[in-house]
C-alpha cells in the first residue's frame, strides 16, 4: 500500500483525524464529500481556499477532507501535495 493511501485510510477509520472540531470552515465541503459529490466538494475547497477567512485549524481541516475527495477521485499527485502541506502545518499528519 502506499504511503498516500495509507494516511488516507487512517484519516478515515479515524473519522478525518482527530483535529476536527465540532463546527468549522469544512463542514460544507465534509457534506459534498459524504453525498459523493466529488466535483461540488473540490470546487468548494477551491472555493474557501481562495478566500482569507479560514485560520490554521479549519486550513487543517480542509486538507484533511480535500485528500479523501482527491482519492476518492483517483488523482493521487493531488493526494500527494496535499498530504505534504498538511504534514507542513500540523506534525501530527506528518
């Protein structure tokens, strides 16, 4: 299994990582992801990404889903970057 795939099911059996709050900036893109709207969700991180009201947690947070929907889409170069910024602002995804 590789490294990339392996974070990704740990992110999953671990409800998306413990560092998810009760409410945060995700919970939009979290909901696209758990209906399979795998292209809605992407656009709405793209979306919040661009904006500048998101702090360090909900960054994390976003992240955290972006990887499921990136391998949910098979686009692992997308996993891979992804899982490499989220290792830069939280050492406990590295």
């Amino acid at each position: 299994m590789s490294r990339a795939l392996a974070v990704v099911a740990a992110l999953t059996a671990l409800g998306l990582a413990p560092c998810v709050r009760a409410q945060d900036a995700a919970d939009p893109v979290r909901a696209l992801y758990r209906s399979a709207d795998f292209e809605a969700a992407i656009a709405a991180a793209d979306a919040l990404e661009a904006g500048d009201t998101l702090d360090r947690a909900d960054v994390v947070a976003l992240l955290e889903v972006r990887v499921l929907i990136e391998a949910a889409l098979g686009d692992d170069a997308a996993v891979d970057r992804d899982l490499r910024r989220l290792a830069v602002l939280d050492r406990a995804h590295a």
